[in-house]
C-alpha cells in the first residue's frame, strides 16, 4: 500500500508544473483571474519538489513515516500577488512566513513539504493534490487580510471547513489561533469554521487557513512585513502544530453528582465530543437517580467516591466516621453500577478546614485499604455559588497555569457548569482529555 501510494506521488511530481514570472511583471488581486503573459506560458516547467521527494525517500527506507508530515501552503504566488497595499504584496509575506514555520518545524523533527519555494503561481488543484498524494498529516495555508472599511480593522482570523466530521480541522484550527495569538499578541478575530476553499475543503488531512493580519492597516502591515514578526508567527503556528500531535494531558473531574438535569447535559457533550472522564459520586444522589449513575458507567466514564453525605462536619468528626461514610457510598456504587471503585475524593479536598486535624489520619488509612485519593490542580471554581459561564471558562483556562499534566475541578451539579462546558473545552484545544486510571500518578495537595 505504501508502496503504491509513493509510486503514485512520483508520478504526480514528474507532470506537477508552476509558471515563473519576473518580480512586478504581472499583480493580480485575489478576486481577478490568473492571467498569464506568453513568456510564462513558455517557460512552464516540470516542478521538482525536493522536499516531497526527500521525504518520499525518507519513507521508502524506513517503510513507514519517521515523523509528521506538514504542508505548509504559502497562499498566492507569481502571476496571483493576493492583496497589496504600500508596496506590499501578500505572496511574499506569505512565503517568507512559510519559510520561516518551515526552518521552525524541521528543526522540531517534522518533515516539511512546501507548496512553493519561490515567486510560483501554483493552482489551488496541483496543492491539494500534492498534499493528498504525499499523504500529508496535516495542511497549513498561509494568507493575510484586506478590507475596504477602514485602516483601523487589524487581526488574526483563522478557517477551517466545519463540516467535515471525519477531519480534526476545529482542534488544529484553534491551537493554530491560540499559539498564533499568544506568540504575536495579535488582536484575535473571528475563527470561522464556514471556510469554503478548496484548500481546506479538498484536502483529505485536517486543514486550516491563518490570515494573520491585514494589509490594509498601516500598523499591521508594517509588523507583518518584517522579519522579526514573522517569525514570531512561525513560532506561533509550530507551537499549534506541536500541541496538535504532542498535546499535554488533562483529567477533566466532576464532583457530587448525580443530578438529575445538569448531569445529563455534561453526559452528552462529552458523549458529542467523545471525551471520557471521572465523576466522583455522592452516595444519597447515588441513590435518587440510579439510571443517571448507571449511565455513567454505560458511557465509559470512570466513577469515584466522593462521600455518603457530603456532610463536611459529620464526615470529618474523626477517622473512623470518614471511613464509615465512605464505605456506604462505596457500597451503593457498587450495588447500583456494579462497579468495585477504589478512587476517592475528599470532600473539599485533602485539606480544608473541617479536617486538618484528621487528614492524615484518613490519608494513611485510605493508602492501607487499597483507595487511592485525587486532589486537583485547576479549577472551574464552580462550587462558590454565583457561577457565571464566561468567568468559570476564564477560571479553568488561567489556572491550568500551561501545565502539562492537569487534573480539573469542576460539579456536575451545577447548572453554569454544563452551560460553559463546550466553550471550556474550545479553549483548551492544547489538552487531550482522559479518565484517571488506576495507572495514573494522583495530583495530592
């Protein structure tokens, strides 16, 4: 198969051609049709990608790919300028850009096919074409913007095609917007996932188009016509890319459920998102929506052990009235779900205020019974009562503090929680979300 695949990309390099034009011969804007002068019509040539036949070679060695393969798409070239303003063209920002990720991704180990190297007009077919013939991982297309409505319209808007399930193109495009944003500090604009371009519409890997700033503002243009910019914008897009194929981990957690209403709105949109995560069950809720807890399970979620009560003052009075409540809610988990659990989580945590002076008592009898306790490291800080949407997805992004290994707190019985849950996990695309395990070392306070 493999074979036969780098057989066929041979092939299409051998009669894949581009048109050469003397720099200012010929401008065209990104709306006007392609016209070529009869000098370039006669100077078509055979393209010889060097990149993509490297990799070929690559490949064919080692009988299988040795790392990601990046088309990095620099948009426009020869006869089509793209947009210009003040001397500017668009094609060469974009590729200046494109060499730029190029340098950046290769020296992080990805092997890099490139549209075009020089001043090419090179149809959007043939670059498609070549991307899906050399069985790219994944497809960068570099753009900038242009507006009639004035010099004061500036920022970074990123496209994908959001009507393609079988493509991760929504999870590329946002790393791709947020590594971009933080790296430039940009103004972020719109991502839009309505994109209509064969570019990303064609292509059979995940896809995006970044128009990283517009022409048309004096401000911006100066930035992206400089070098330094550039490459802070290649870095930005290495980094999405990086997250895309090496994301950091986190443990998405929910706390004292089941309820009735909230909890089944959080189930489906992790069931739409195909995420799986660890919900530490309250007992008495436990035993008032059984089906809600059996769903759960039914889901592939993880359960846990949250308490009996959930009653800070009885729980805590000593050990022994810790591992009491405990072990009735290990129990009706157990006769409900039929699941044996052995993952637990403090009521409030493995400190507070109701148990410093028995916490480590509990902790070492836990650890002798074969529990394992989870604290967390960032947090919704959903359970302090007037949860507003907006400020819990503020909450849970700022302290994850960019670490890589993260395990979240958040309450299935919230409302606000199931409100905000699909616009949290939009802005935690650098995250691949999993269940504990009994494999997984716990985050302790």
């Amino acid at each position: 198969m493999l074979a036969s695949m780098l057989a066929m990309l041979l092939t299409f390099l051998a009669v894949f051609t581009i048109h050469r034009i003397p720099m200012g011969e010929v401008q065209a804007s990104p709306e006007a049709n392609i016209v070529l002068t009869p000098e370039e019509a006669a100077r078509a040539a055979v393209y010889e990608n060097k990149a993509a036949k490297e990799i070929i070679e690559k490949i064919t060695k080692a009988g299988e790919k040795t790392a990601p393969v990046i088309f990095v798409d620099a948009g426009h070239g020869g006869a089509d300028a793209g947009c210009s303003r003040g001397g500017v063209e668009e094609k060469t920002i974009n590729l200046a850009i494109a060499k730029a990720l190029k340098t950046r991704l290769e020296a992080m180990g990805y092997m890099v096919i490139m549209s075009r190297e020089g001043d090419d007009y090179i149809s959007k077919e043939d670059r498609v074409k070549l991307a899906n013939t050399a069985c790219a991982d994944i497809y960068i297309s570099i753009h900038q913007n242009a507006t009639d409505e004035g010099d004061e319209i500036k920022g970074m808007e990123v496209w994908y095609d959001g009507t393609d399930a079988t493509r991760d193109n929504k999870r590329l495009a946002q790393l791709i917007k947020q590594q971009t944003s933080i790296s430039t500090q940009a103004q972020e604009r719109e991502i839009r996932g309505n994109a209509d371009f064969h570019v990303t519409g064609s292509t059979k890997m995940p896809a995006c188009l970044i128009e990283t700033g517009f022409l048309t503002n004096t401000e911006e243009r100066g930035k992206l016509a400089s070098k330094e910019y550039q490459k802070k914008i290649a870095e930005g897009i290495a980094k999405g890319i990086d997250y895309y194929f090496h994301p950091k981990t986190m443990y998405l957690t929910f706390d004292d459920g089941p309820s009735e209403e909230n909890t089944i709105r959080v189930l489906e949109i992790l069931k739409d998102r195909d995420i799986k995560a660890t919900f530490f069950l309250v007992g008495e809720n436990v035993k008032q929506y059984p089906e809600i807890a059996r769903r759960i399970v039914a889901d592939g979620h993880v359960i846990g052990i949250h308490s009996d009560t959930h009653d800070y003052e009885a729980i805590y009075a000593d050990k022994e009235s810790f591992m009491q409540d405990l072990e009735a809610a290990h129990q009706i988990i157990y006769e409900v779900t039929g699941v044996d659990t052995k993952l637990v989580r403090f009521p409030g945590g493995s400190v507070n205020a109701y148990n410093e002076k028995v916490s480590e008592e509990i902790a070492e009898e836990l650890t002798k019974q074969g529990y394992t306790y989870f604290d967390w490291n960032a947090s919704l800080g959903d359970a302090t009562g007037n949860a507003v949407p907006e400020q819990l997805v503020t909450n849970g992004v700022e302290t994850t503090l960019g670490r890589k290994k993260v395990v979240m707190l958040a309450h299935d019985v919230v409302y606000s929680t199931g409100i905000c849950l699909n616009d949290l996990l939009d802005n935690l695309p650098e995250y691949e979300m999993k269940a504990i395990d009994e494999d997984v070392e716990p985050i302790q306070f």
